[in-house]
C-alpha cells in the first residue's frame, strides 16, 4: 500500500521519523524531550487498533507543550536569544492547537479515530521545529557550558 493512501479508512502508514543525534541541542532534559517526539510518530501508529492511544497522546501533549516549551524558552531567557520572540510564538501556535484538539476528543471521544491526521500533522509540525527552529539552541547551551 502507498503512504498516505486510504486515510479516511484508518490505514496509517505514513513513515515514521527518526531521530538523530545530530539534532542534540546539548541540554540533556531538551533532548530528551526532543526524542519523546519522535516516538510519538510510532505510539500514533497503535491508535489505528487502539483508540485509547489518542488519549494518551493527547495528554502526553499538553504536558509537553507546557514543559518542555518552558523549559527551551527558560533557556533563551537565560542566554537573551535574540530571536526569543519568534520561537515563543512559535511554541503558542503549538500550545493552542494542542489544546484544541484535545478539546475536540473530549467533545466526542466516539470520533477519536478522525483526530489521527490532525494530530500527525502536529507531531510532523513539532518535529520539523526541532529540526529547523530548535537546533538554534545548541549555539546556546555551549554558551551556557563554556561563557566566552
Ligand atoms: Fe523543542
Ligand atoms: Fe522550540
């Protein structure tokens, strides 16, 4: 079957990310983290047989954007990131689609299964961040170890 194929009938098959360690950023909780991400690309896959798993992730979700978001902007803080602004901003987008969809599986838990897309598209979103946006910080943290 063809990635992507057959969505409307449940059949998840989209690739699953991989991480790498060369998207390490130096603070070892942030990576940590960072890595849950991309085994929530794997945990979304038994949401197909198991609509439980939506809950879980879903909860997983909303604990990660508020504390790892905090975490990572504590960082900037710290170090007076220049472009702060931008990526907490960044992290809101994401703070406010979590919720939202979260919100539209308590509204109705029987229609779990419709939320699978959404939300490996914003698994997908917040992956691409912390390749693209986060990776920003590793200048940071090196900072944070060794002051010039
Ligand atoms: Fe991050
Ligand atoms: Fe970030």
């Amino acid at each position: 079957m063809e990635p992507n194929k057959d969505s409307q009938n449940g059949d998840f098959s989209k690739e699953n990310k991989i991480w790498s360690d060369d998207l390490q950023v130096g603070d070892p909780a942030i990576d940590n983290q960072h890595q849950e991400v991309f085994l929530l690309t794997q945990l979304l896959d038994q949401a197909v047989r198991n609509s439980s798993v939506i809950e879980k992730i879903l909860t997983f979700l909303v604990t990660y954007t508020d504390e790892h978001f905090s975490d990572e902007e504590a960082l900037m803080s710290r170090q007076s990131f220049e472009g702060i602004d931008e990526h907490k901003d960044a992290h809101e987008l994401f703070r406010v689609m979590v919720i939202k969809l979260k919100n539209d599986y308590e509204s109705s838990p029987e229609q779990a299964s419709k939320l699978i897309f959404p939300i490996r598209k914003l698994i997908d979103e917040i992956i691409d961040h912390i390749i693209h946006v986060d990776y920003k910080l590793k200048a940071l943290r090196q900072n944070e170890i060794n002051p010039s």
